[in-house]
C-alpha cells in the first residue's frame, strides 16, 4: 500500500513539473492536432473542445459562419469565421457601459507551443472586420500535415499568425475600473517594454515624425488628424521579446486606456508591418494642426476601421504592453493523460 502511494505520488510529481517546465521552454516538438481546446471569457457550459466532426458540425448548423479564403495561387481553404465562431460563445461583461469586445482577444496556440494573439475587434465587422477563419479543408480535401484544423489569416501580409496544428483557443478579457474621467494631459507607455515613458503634447509631437491621416470611413468621414504611429511608438520604448521563441511578438498585445477607464485591445500582430500592418495614429492634433479639445491631449485614431469609431481612444493615459503566456495545448493533453494514470495507480485494487 505506502509503495502504491509513492509510486502514484511520483507520477503526480513528475506531471507537475513537466507542465510546469513548459513554461520556460521557448516551443515543443508539433504533433499532429486531431482536436482543439476551447476556454477562457466563455458562456458557462460552452464546450470545452471540437474535433472535425464537431467543427464541421458548427458550420452545418450556423447560417453564414462557414467562410472561404482563397489565396493568389488559386488555393481554396474552407473553414469558419474565427469571430462568428468566438461570439457564439463569448461572455458579456455587463459592467462595461460600452463596447465590451474591444476588451477581449484569442490566443491561438498550436501543438508546438507556437502562439498568436488576435483582438476581437479587429475581426469583427463594424471595426477591422478581416477575414480571419478555422480553417479545416483545403481545395475542398481535409488538411494534411497541418493538423485538422489552423488559423489563416488571409489579410495579414505574412503568414506568421497562420498558426497550424491548432490546439487551444483561449479567449482573454480585460476586466473594467471606472475611473474618474477628465481631460489628459499626458499618457505613459509601460508593460512589457524596455523603457517606461510619459509623454505630453509637446514631447508626442517631438518623438516621432508627424503624420497626417485622413478617415474615409464612418462615423468620422472626411476627418484629418496630425500624429504619430502607434507602432513606432511603442518600438521607441523598447518592446521586450524573447528572441529564443518564433514570432515571440504575436504574443502580445497592447491596451489602450482612457481617463474614464474605457479601453481597446490591439494586438501587436495586428499592428506589425509583416503581419496585420493596420495604421493606427496617437493623435495629438486635428489635420490643420489644432488641439483635439475635449478628447484630451491624445487620441487613438484607426482610419482602417470599416463602420465604428470604438477603438479611437480619446483622452489617452496609458498604452500597456502585455504578453500572453499560455500553457501549450498538447502539454496539457499529456499532462490530463499523466495525471489519470497516476490517479488509476493510486486507487486500491477491487
């Protein structure tokens, strides 16, 4: 009996600290992904994973969500929309006055431990609304040797946020602090950067060379604007990444905050020139050179967005830069199967 317990006690160990090591190593050996894991900011009794069946299921009994993207070589890849898919089972925040999925995002991560983040909003439609799909068939056959199912992200300029051998799905939320509100007059970058730095009108307008922008969509058509790129800028402090893992940048995000708490989430993919390449302004002047008035020293401005201005962030104090560390899908598959066999080793005999 004690040297069943040790024995199970060992196996316990040993899934622990294997899980736990996960963490600090930059990427796993990919395997082939049969099923993908499914949590986070979710309605309760939300499933917790899909296989193909479940996949093509979901497609079959949701009008619109299946989706198509085809690339310019011809390729056709099949699949559902990654946003339509998330809203079916996205919780609502009903402490958020306003806009409450410009504070969530997905972490996609694949069998290898390869992750990218994406921001709901920039797929949903009245904001980036990109084409983003669960991919599961390719020319209409089922995908073969990427897994039975990956992210392609056909409007990003490489394939970086493709992310193959699809394993886990987790859905993150910002949570919501009222705050006072009232007229900034500086904002900080800070988070996951190498230098924090306040910035107020005079010392944004000296940062970076100026551009002007114009909006051509809703509701702030014909608007110009006189800033600085928020990419730039955020590269000026220094964004911290871990050159032993690939693409370590598309595991993080930014979170742009308002005096009055109100917040909007970009990931830096999003925003990266090889990957998403959407401009995003800090503005800190109309488009003739006048102050924004009651929009504070500094706004965001996202001219690329199609029919919301949700994402323009008036009264600008900070810009956090997050990184998502999530344990690997199929870590955690081999960690449930250590963890029920050193269970089944623990029980006595019938």
């Amino acid at each position: 009996m004690y040297q069943r317990k040790i024995s199970a006690r060992h196996w316990l160990i040993f899934g622990l600290t294997f899980c736990l090591s996960a963490l600090t190593q930059p990427t796993w050996a990919a395997v082939t992904s049969s099923q993908f894991g499914l949590g986070g900011f979710l309605n309760p009794g939300s499933p917790a994973s899909f296989d193909l069946a479940a996949l093509e299921n979901y497609a079959a009994t949701h009008s619109g969500a299946q989706k198509t993207v085809t690339l310019s070589n011809g390729d056709v890849y099949t699949g559902v929309s990654l946003s339509a898919f998330l809203g079916s089972f996205l919780k609502t925040d009903t402490t958020v006055p306003k806009n409450d999925i410009l504070r969530d995002y997905v972490v996609a991560s694949g069998t290898d431990g390869y992750k990218a983040v994406f921001s709901l909003a920039e797929m949903n439609a009245a904001f980036g609304n990109h084409n983003d799909i669960i991919a599961y068939k390719l020319n209409g056959a089922n995908l073969i040797g990427t897994g039975f199912a990956r992210i392609v992200a056909p409007d990003d300029v490489k394939a970086g946020r493709w992310v193959s051998n699809l394993s886990s799905l987790q859905v993150g939320h910002i949570d919501y602090a009222p705050a006072v509100g009232g007229v900034s007059g500086q904002f900080t970058v800070n988070g996951e950067v190498a230098n924090a730095v306040s910035y107020d009108v005079t010392s944004l307008a000296a940062a970076l060379p100026a551009k002007i922008v114009t909006v051509n969509t809703p509701p702030l058509t014909g608007s110009s604007f006189t800033g600085v790129s928020l990419w730039d800028l955020l590269n000026l402090s220094g964004i911290v990444t871990n050159p032993g893992v690939k693409n370590d940048i598309l595991g993080k995000y930014v979170v742009a905050t308002g005096s009055d708490g109100y917040q909007a989430v970009f990931a830096l993919g999003e925003l990266n020139p090889n990957f998403g390449n959407i401009s995003v302004l800090v503005a800190y002047a109309d488009g003739p050179g006048n102050s924004l008035g009651n929009k504070g020293f500094a706004e965001l401005v996202v001219p690329g967005d199609v029919a919301k201005g949700g994402r323009y962030v008036s009264n600008l104090t900070s810009l956090t830069v997050v990184s998502t560390v999530p344990l690997p899908g199929s870590v955690l598959f081999m960690f449930s199967g250590l963890l029920a066999f050193g269970l089944r080793r623990h029980r006595k005999p019938s």
